[in-house]
C-alpha cells in the first residue's frame, strides 16, 4: 500500500505541476511559476491519494489518511525543492558560477594549469 501512496503522490505531483507550467507559464516569472507550479502539485497529490486509498480500505477503521501535519510539512517542502529545481538549470547554463570555483577553468584556447 505504501508503493501505491508514492507513485500516486510522484505521478499526480509530477502532471499537476507540469500543467500549471504550461498553463500559466508566460504570466509568472520562474520563481513564482516554480513555487506555485510546487506548491499546487503537493497539495493536489496529497488530495488525491487520500481519494484513492480510502476507496480501496476494505473492513475495519479507516486508518490510511495523511494526517494534516504531514500535507503542511509537504508543501513548505514543496516550496523549498520547487525554487532549488528552479535554480538547477539556471547554474548549469551560468559560466560565470563555474568561474569562480576552487578548481581550474580550462578553455579550448588555453591550457589547463593543474
């Protein structure tokens, strides 16, 4: 049942998160786009597995809901992973990050001083 929860969270988060990117795409700028897009896909996919597991309780005490503490923790982390992935490909593609580093910059047109 645990499997079930995760992919349930990971693929409803995942979709949700990446329709609100196409759709409300231009009018936000990344940062906003990725908090919401993160925060939108958390709370949707706490909602969901909580539809989709209660369905399928059998006999007994409905003990399988996400207690509420769980679904906050969830969206404040939420907005944290949503601004780092935000900033991942930002530093990829930024050569001044790469720069400023401990290591050696080696170019084509120079040689490397190791």
């Amino acid at each position: 049942m645990t499997s079930a929860s995760l992919l349930i969270v990971l693929f409803v988060g995942t979709m949700v998160g990446a329709v609100t990117g196409l759709v409300v795409g231009g009018s936000f700028g990344a940062d906003y786009l990725a908090i919401l897009a993160g925060f939108l896909g958390a709370l949707v996919a706490a909602i969901v597995r909580n539809l989709i597991i209660a369905q399928g309780v059998g006999i007994g005490p409905d003990d399988s809901r996400t207690p509420v503490l769980v679904v906050v923790f969830a969206l404040v982390a939420s907005l944290a992973a949503s601004l780092g992935a935000k900033e991942v490909p930002t530093s990829v593609r930024s050569p001044r990050l790469w720069e400023s580093g401990p290591w050696p910059v080696c170019s084509p047109r120079s040689y490397c001083r190791c």
